[in-house]
C-alpha cells in the first residue's frame, strides 16, 4: 500500500494561511468590537423606576438615581433590593450586548468555515 505524501489531515499550506489570516481579521474585529462596547452604557430600572442604574461595557456603575419617594430611613432594605436589581438587570444588558457581538463575529461556531 502506498503511503500517501502531504499534510496530516488533508491540510493544504493554502489554507493554513487562509486560516490564519482569518483568525487574526477576527481577533482585530472582536478587539474594536470589544472597545466600541465599552464606551456604551446600559440603563435599567427598578421599582417602577424608582431606582436607576447605569453600567459601562466595562460593567462599572457610572450612576445612580433615586427617585426621593423610595429613600425612607424606615425602609433602608427595600431600596437596598431595588439598587440590587437595577444594576443586576443593567449588567446582564451589558452581557448579553457581549455575548451578541460575540455571536455576530464568531457566526456562533468560533468563526472557522467548517
């Protein structure tokens, strides 16, 4: 039997090259898309939009705003859970803003043609 010459698994240089080149136009886009998604800020609310919080594609707290209606010394817990959960709610924004820049420049399967 004859041994057959070439790459292991069939590769052609060509398209190592092309992969590669592929891989590196990739990782330029995901860096731009990357730093375009951290000046972005993602606002949300809670309590009827009582609080309001908002983060940075970095996921850092740039701002909160209270409503004076729900800052009452009696009460310091519930307005505790409702900072709590606006900003939950904006980092999870901030997420799924990555997650979907991700999916755009990956094409959900890493961005390989196979």
């Amino acid at each position: 039997m004859a041994k057959r010459g070439g790459f292991p698994g069939g590769a052609m240089p060509g398209n190592m090259n092309n992969l590669m080149k592929q891989a590196q136009r990739m990782q330029r886009q995901m860096e731009e898309g990357q730093k375009e998604l951290e000046t972005k800020e993602f606002t949300a609310s809670a309590g009827g939009g009582a609080v309001e919080v908002t983060v940075t594609g970095k996921k850092e707290v740039v701002r909160v705003k209270l409503s004076e209606e729900v800052v009452d010394p009696d009460d310091i817990e519930m307005l505790q859970d409702l900072i709590v959960a606006a900003t939950n709610e904006a980092l999870k924004q901030a997420e799924d803003a990555n997650n979907e820049m991700m999916g755009k420049m990956t094409g959900g399967f890493g961005g390989f043609p196979f």
